[in-house]
C-alpha cells in the first residue's frame, strides 16, 4: 500500500492549509517545522564546510531583471503578475540566479576569488495552476536549498564532480537515494539562450564530471534549462512515480546577460561560468518525498519528537519531568493522557520512548522501547540519553564517507 505524504502529514501534525490563506500554501505546524529546522541546519552546515558563502536577498525584484536573465521572456506564464509600486513592476521571484548573478557584480572580482560558491536557503513563488497543486510537491510558494558556483572554464567540471558528492552526502544521511541520473539537454520545438557553442561546452563540462565520478546516466533531450544543460539526479515516490530531486546546470548565458566578469591572470578581463545547484531542491518537495520514504517515521537525527516519556501514573509525573529536563538537549516530550498502551500507540512514529514507573522513578534507571517493538535494558539516564544523541549523530553524517568515494 503507497503513503500519500497528504493524509500522513496531517495525521503527524507536520503540515496543513487553510482556504484563507489559499491553495499551494500549505503552513508547518511544529512537528513539521522542527523537523525541518534540523535539515535546514543539516545543508547549512554541509554547505559551509564545503565553501559556499550565505548570503540573503530580496524575494522579489523589477521585471527589468528577469527581462534581462530571460526568465520573463521565457517563464513568464509560470511567474506571478507584476505589482505596480510607484514607477516600478516588482515581481515576486520564480528563482535566486539572478539576484546571485547581482551579488557577484556588486564589486570587482579577482581570478584569485574563483571559485565563488554562494548560497542562499531562499524563497520563491510558481504562479501554478490550480488543477497541479498538491501536498507539498506542488505549491505556489517554496524555500529552496540553493546555490550558484561562479568559477573559471577551466575549473567548471571540478566545481560540478564536487556538487555530486556533496549531493551524495546529503541524501545518505537523509536517508534516501536516486534511483538514475539524467543529463538534460536541448530539444527541438524550445526556444534556448546563448548560441551552439556555448552549449557544447557546457554539455562537455557535465558529461566530464559525470565521467569523474563513474555516474551512469541518460541523455534527456528537450528538459534542459533555458539557458543551459543539466544533470538531474531522479528519485521514485513509493507510488513508483519519478521526479527529480536535486539539480546542478552550467551556465554561460546569464553571465553574458549580466555583463559579468573578473580580472584574470593576465591582467585582462574574462567571463565566469555560473553552475547553478540544489541539493535537496526546496523544502516542500523535499519533506514530501521524505514523508513517503520514512512513512512518517523520520531517523532520529530529524525526527520532531527524538524521545517521548510516558509516566505511568501521577506518582511518576515529577521524575518523568525531571528525566525530560535532563534530556533538554533532545526534541522530548512528556505525554500524560491516556493509558499506557494508548500513548505508545501514538508514539509509533517516535524513536524512543521511556517509559517511567515506580520502579524507575525510585533508581533513577530507564528502559527504552524502540519505534521496532524492541525493548532494551534498563539504564541509567544519563547512559540513555547519550545514546540517543550519539545516534542522531551518526545518522547525520552517514553520508560523510562517501563524500570522497566515486
């Protein structure tokens, strides 16, 4: 039987909507919202450890901008309307290129900065159509886990073999895989940016880095972007559906638009490349496929609830509170209501539970239960709560030893 990340996501209190806000808005109740907290943290950390520089920018900006990207002329039925604002049209974000693009022409830039790696956890809007939307894998408003490589020719190919492993790491400790790799390529009927040459080197700067890190992979004609070549990493839905999960494009087209260049070695002037990339693509998309991977029961490293305490009774209330403070550490809950079995019935989803009684309110000793049905031995608190956190700990960098494994 398929999960449908809908019906499990508010079952789990990770997500829901309200008509007043509108369809494709979906708003993360805490649950959800801690969960992804940590993820966000999770790629913010990847990413700095790997180079790449946060910055923020606007969510919007002139439709001057996108006319000038080629987004307008080439998205624009996928844009939200402009919005007059005195002598302005401001138009909500379809994506962050441009305004990174803006970030590196903001001041000089020397051969001796390149590779720039810039990233921005940011927010962007889809004008879609009613009939698409769905959950969270098809909405109107979304934050991307984003990034553009602003880097030398010469150093393109390493720029996107570095992006692949990155993308490896990442989906290991998450807890997922793709399923195949596509190289999305140019397509008859579609209108492209920049001219014959200009792709041909991208492509080759794909195909180099695919070829580096022994990915096999298919050609995809038609599904590049409009301004350039793209691998695709796909991964499959429970339902057995395919969609792409993370992205990395190389681009010579908007560099030209945006008249970007850097002092090179020689003294003269020269254009960068800009490889655009998303590990995890945005945050919607990304939590639902992870509902359906992990039926709702995250690892531990993510889970919004990582240990639950159950007293068994009033007598027990102050050393479940006590063991819980103890635990601040953690993402822990005291649950009092209900029976016993009825509080570890809700608490399928939930890591670890602790269970405290008499007799383990009277040592000071604890006996966890496993979201398996697995019962371990009794232990001292502070025993169990480090083992918690060791294993969300080694669950978060799972992915770490296959970061330089081809």
């Amino acid at each position: 039987m398929s999960v449908d990340h809908r019906r499990l996501g508010r079952e789990l209190d990770l997500f829901d909507s309200d008509p007043l806000i509108g369809a494709g808005l979906p708003f993360w109740l805490p649950a959800g919202a801690a969960a992804r907290h940590e993820v966000e943290s999770y790629l913010y950390d990847l990413e700095r450890r790997a180079g790449y520089r946060h910055v923020h920018s606007p969510a919007l900006g002139r439709r001057r901008m996108y006319e000038l990207s080629g987004h307008w002329h080439n998205f624009a039925d996928e844009m939200f309307p402009p919005m007059r604002v005195g002598e302005d049209e401001l138009v909500l974000r379809p994506s962050l290129c441009p305004h990174h693009a803006l970030i590196f022409r903001s001041r000089g830039r020397s051969y001796r900065e390149l590779p720039l790696r810039i990233a921005e956890l940011g927010p962007m809007y889809r004008a879609e159509r009613s009939g698409v939307l769905g959950g969270l894998s098809r909405v109107r408003s979304m934050l991307l886990n984003d990034a553009h490589v602003f880097c030398a020719e010469e150093q393109a190919s390493a720029e996107v073999a570095g992006v692949l492993r990155l993308m490896r790491e990442a989906h290991a400790a998450l807890g997922m895989g793709p399923v195949s790799y596509r190289l999305s390529l140019r397509g008859p009927g579609k209108k492209y940016g920049g001219d014959d040459a200009m792709w041909a080197r991208a492509e080759e700067v794909l195909r180099a880095a695919l070829s580096q890190e022994r990915i096999s992979y298919a050609d995809a004609p038609g599904e590049a972007a409009f301004y350039g070549p793209k691998i695709d990493v796909q991964v499959v839905d429970p339902s057995g559906r395919e969609w792409t999960l993370a992205t990395v494009q190389v681009d010579h087209h908007q560099p030209e638009r945006f008249e970007l260049e850097y002092a090179d070695a020689s003294g003269g002037r020269s254009r960068p490349v800009m490889v655009h990339r998303s590990l995890a693509g945005s945050m919607e998309r990304l939590f639902g496929h992870l509902i359906e991977v992990h039926g709702g029961a995250f690892p531990v490293w993510y889970a919004p609830v990582q240990l639950a305490v159950l007293p068994v009774g009033a007598d027990q209330d102050a050393a479940a509170r006590e063991f819980a403070a103890q635990a601040a550490d953690l993402r822990v809950e005291v649950l009092h209501d209900g029976s016993v079995g009825a509080r570890i019935r809700d608490c399928r989803k939930v890591p670890y539970l602790a269970v405290i009684g008499a007799r383990e309110a009277a040592d000071g000793s604890v006996a966890l239960r496993l979201r398996d049905g697995r019962q371990l031995d009794p232990m001292p608190r502070a025993a169990a709560i480090e083992m918690i956190g060791a294993a969300a700990r080694e669950q978060r960098q799972a992915g770490a030893e296959l970061r330089d494994r081809p």
